[in-house]
C-alpha cells in the first residue's frame, strides 16, 4: 500500500509541475503582448524561453512514460506473484517454505529496482521544478533569488501529502534576522544570511524567504533531532553576521498537521527565541516548546544523528548499487 500511494503521489506531482510548465509558457507570452514585464525581450530571447520550456516539458514526459512502463511491468509481477501464493495454499507440500521463498526472491529484485527507479525519477522532478519556479519567476524572491512564500507553500503541501499517505517524516525550521533592518546593508545582510542557510542546506532541502526577514528551511526525510543540527551549525556559522541577531523555530511534522498548525508551532518557537535578544534557537516538538543550548552537541553526536536522517535517502543508493553488483 505504501509502495501504491508514493508511486500515485509522484504520478499526481508529475501532473502538477507540468501543469506548472504551461502555465509558465502562457504567462510569460501574456506579460510580454501586455507590458507587464519589466523588461521587453527580443525575438531571440523569446525563442530561447520558449526552447528551455519545450526541453522541460519533453523530459518531463519522458519521466512519466518511464513511471507508467516500470509501474505497469510491476503490476505484472505483483499479480503473479499473488497467483503463485494462492496456488501455494491450496497445496500441502513439505517444500513451500522453500518455494514461498524462491517466489518472494523472484518478486524482491524488480521491486528494489522499481523503488530505485521512484527515486532518481523524483530527484529528477525537483530538479525539473526548480527550473519550472525559475521559469514562472512568481516563485523567487527577487532580492535573494531563492523560493519565495508561494513556492514555499507549494512544496510544503506536497510533503505533507506525502507524510499523510505512507508517514513520510520531514521538519521545517524558521529564521528571522532582528536588529538589522534599519541598516544600509539590509539587503547584504539578508543575502550574506540566505547564502549562509544554502551552504548548511542539502540539494533536498527547500529554502525560501517568508516574509521580509524570516527565512524557511523545509528538511523532507528529517527528524526534529537532524533539524536541530542544521540550525545550530547555522547559528554558528551567523555569529559572524554583524548588527544582527539570528532566532530560530524548528518544528517535526505530526499526525494531524496540516500547514497552519506546523507553521503556527514553528512561529511559537520563533517568537520565544526571538524574545531572548541573542542568537537563540527553540524546539517544539508538538507538546512542549523549550529552548536548545548552542554547542552542547558533539561531532559525534552530530555525525550518528545525520547518518540515521540520511537512511531513508541512501537506502534506494545501496539497492541500485546492489543490484549493479548483482547483474
């Protein structure tokens, strides 16, 4: 069932983000026969836009067509497998414990190479809707280049369908820089920040600018202990940022969340570092909110809690690596 829902899950964000790719495609001809853009490209330009789009939505269909021909032969598999069982207990043999598990192994390696299959296809539809939020330009912030609130938003719905169907975990931290917006190196400030949330970032994590001086980092595959590690290597590395002080909220999806009540707890937790008046980072693990000590972590520590976050991610790694040795 699990396999079921993550497999309809990335069907339903593959229509999605090529929904998104046509509607990118019509509105930049829109703004341009309107004069809304700030700028008036030239045929050229126009030509190379609508080039980059054509390539989107052409590899985009090709990762669909690979996810219904895997899908398909799998189903295949699935339901022979299933015959084969049925058979099985209707027989009463002194082998069917042998047989039960030749027939499991038989169904074992098309499955590990269907789920390495999901996997690179659903990096490759990130990389595809970065490039799609490029394209839009309504889903960057135009100061620091990174996710705006919108496309923030988006992502944050998509892991949380994806956490309601197969229990998926991921944290989602909250940022704000006070102190310094009366400053004439603002706008540095902020960049110099948001390059800082990048370099502590991996390529799956969402960053994106909330509000004029609060940041987001969505961490999918990420427990409340691995959101903390991020953001106290980040408050470290902000010491450094002058005339500002750096808070920080970190939340771990639960049960019934849906995005107001996570982003409600993760503004609780902001809102009581932010009172502190110092580099100061809060947790809420959705029952008690309390204050995380900068620096009481070890490396150690550290190294054992990113290796467990990181299972999930690598495990499809190790199969694909697996079956290679295997063939």
């Amino acid at each position: 069932m699990i396999f079921f829902a993550l497999t309809d899950s990335l069907q339903g964000y593959l229509a999605d983000t090529v929904a998104l790719a046509a509607v990118a495609v019509i509105g930049y001809l829109f703004g341009r026969r309107s004069g809304k853009f700030h700028f008036e490209p030239s045929d050229f330009q126009l030509h190379q836009e609508l080039s980059r789009a054509t390539q989107i939505a052409k590899e985009l269909q090709q990762i669909a067509g690979r996810i219904r021909q895997d899908v398909a032969s799998h189903q295949a598999n699935i339901s022979q497998f299933k015959t084969r069982v049925t058979d099985l207990q209707s027989q009463a043999t002194d082998d069917g414990w042998q047989t039960l598990s030749s027939e499991a192994e038989s169904l074992l390696v098309p499955t590990m190479r269907l789920a390495t299959d999901l996997s690179l296809a659903y990096d490759q539809l990130r990389k595809q809707s970065l490039l799609l939020m490029n394209f839009a330009g309504s889903r960057t912030d135009p100061l620091t280049g990174i996710h705006n609130r919108r496309a923030m938003e988006e992502q944050l719905e998509v892991l949380l369908s994806l956490h309601h169907q197969n229990a998926s975990r991921f944290s989602l931290a909250l940022f704000s820089l006070d102190d310094c917006s009366s400053t004439a190196e603002a706008d540095e400030l902020f960049c110099a920040f948001v390059e800082l949330l990048e370099s502590c970032a991996r390529d799956t994590d969402v960053v994106a600018r909330y509000s004029n001086e609060e940041f987001v980092v969505l961490m999918p595959q990420t427990s409340l202990a691995g959101s903390v590690i991020f953001s106290e290597r980040l408050l470290r590395r902000a010491e450094n940022l002058p005339e500002c002080v750096v808070a920080g909220g970190i939340v771990e999806v639960q049960a019934e969340d849906d995005a107001a009540k996570l982003l409600s707890r993760a503004d609780s937790a902001l809102y009581s570092a932010r009172a502190n008046g110092y580099n100061c980072l809060y947790q809420h693990n959705g029952k008690t909110l309390r204050e995380h000590e900068i620096g009481r972590l070890t490396e150690t520590l550290e190294t054992d809690s990113l290796q467990s976050d990181a299972a999930d991610l690598e495990c499809s790694t190790d199969e694909s690596r697996s079956l290679t040795r295997s063939s």
